[in-house]
C-alpha cells in the first residue's frame, strides 16, 4: 500500500451512495497556522467531539409570496427565491481534533467540497468573492440578492484567496457545461469532493430525526479551519453556499 493510499485512509471517512474524490496529505493547520494571525475565527467556540451539519434545505411550501413560485418546482432552478435553500445549518461548527463531521444532504442540487484556510478567513471575505453584495442568507428579498439566478456569475472564473491572502480556490469558467466545468472543482489542495459527476442524494423527509438525505463523513486528524463549499455554481458562487469547520485541541 502506497503513502497517499494510506494517508487517504486515515484523513477522513466518507459514507455515500455515490463516487467521490478526496485527497487528505494536505495539514490543515501547517500551511495556514502564522503568527501573523490577527483574528482568530476558531476561538471562543467549544468544540463537540463529532456533530452534524444540515446542507441544504428541503422545501415543503412556497418559499414566501410571489414572486417566490407558489406551485411547481418549488426551490428549482427556475425559483427566485431558492437562494433560501442554499445554505448550511450551522454554517460555522467547531469539533475536537480527531472528532468527525456527518453532513446529512437536504434539497436537490448538491455537491460537497473542501479546503484548509486561515484561521482568520471570514464568511464575508469569501462571499465578496463570489458575489459582491449582502450575504444572502440575511436576504428575504430576492429583489435584494446581486446575483439571483445570475447565470454570469455562476459561470464566470473566481479565485477565492483566505485571510491571510493565500489563493485557496480557482473557480475556472465554465465553458462546456460538462464535468469539471459545471461544477466548483479544483484538485490543488482539496481535501475531499462528493458529487461531481451527479449530484447528491437530497431524500424526501427535512432535516430531523428522521431525515433519508445522503450522508457524507469526514474525520478531521489536523486542527485547522476548513472551507466547506457546495460544488453547484449557482448555490456556491451565486448565493454563498459555505461554510466553516474549526478543529481544536491537542497539539497543533
């Protein structure tokens, strides 16, 4: 068994139905951990040893009044007001090091991907990024939301630096529609990808107890702050569908 082989086994546990690509070498707090850190995003959080995260968010009614769609594909593509959906509960979660991450997938539509960032990388500074403007899930408005539906947005390139100004992410254009293209994929780094020849499996009942959506696990064996992102261009790049996972404890 080779070196990578066994560093991929050790770095993470992924339960899923479908293929996904993930790569764990990559020290989540080596490479970001500087003295030079001024605002520390992972302190004053108490760690659980594992949790679980909601991605995303299955409708059951109209999203509000018109012109949210109040019949049909409600939450589709075609729904101003899906931007709603697109989001993680919570969209900041801090574990013990060693502890494990289940993310239970709600709603259609949705890939998991991940890389390491500074610890003083911040929700705003990656959503300017992506789409100038409120964080949209402070929106109700979907009159108010710069990038609703924008397909420009969503298909143009976006290089996602962290806090300290290291390049984390190149969003290259999507020019064919077809895998990598139409889908938030760059391999440098990446700790781990699930959907990117199909998107995940959303399920039938919202997140509870009894929720069937697909479940993705991660490990995390490095403290670190981990950019959590969904691989779908329009959640990600248009609506700002990230989030965060701070592990602490241990030694770093």
């Amino acid at each position: 068994m080779g070196s990578s082989t066994k560093h991929l086994l050790l770095g993470f546990t992924v339960a899923a139905l479908l293929p996904f690509v993930g790569l764990a070498e990559h020290d989540g707090s080596s490479q970001h951990d500087g003295s030079s850190q001024h605002d520390d995003q992972t302190h004053g959080k108490a760690p659980s040893k594992d949790t679980t995260v909601d991605f995303g968010v299955l409708p059951l009614a109209p999203l509000g009044p018109a012109p949210c769609l109040q019949t049909g594909a409600i939450g589709g593509p075609a729904d101003p007001c899906a931007f709603m959906l697109h989001h993680l509960t919570p969209e900041e979660t801090t574990i013990a090091k060693g502890g494990q991450v289940t993310f239970q997938v709600h709603g259609g539509g949705h890939g998991i991907t991940m890389w390491s960032v500074s610890k003083d990388t911040t929700r705003d500074k990656i959503g300017q990024v992506l789409c100038p403007g409120t964080d949209p899930n402070t929106i109700t408005n979907p009159a108010l939301h710069n990038c609703n539906l924008s397909t420009t947005n969503a298909n143009g390139a976006h290089i996602i630096a962290d806090g300290d100004g290291e390049v984390v992410v190149v969003v290259s254009a999507n020019v064919t529609n077809a895998h990598p293209d139409n889908r938030v994929w760059f391999e440098p780094g990446r700790l781990m990808s699930a959907g990117g020849q199909q998107f995940l499996n959303g399920g039938t009942i919202p997140a509870g107890a009894t929720s069937n959506g697909q479940l993705i696990t991660y490990r995390f064996l490095k403290n670190g702050r981990y950019l959590v992102m969904c691989m779908n261009r329009t959640h990600s790049l248009n609506d700002w569908m990230f989030g965060f996972v701070n592990v602490v404890g241990g030694d770093d």
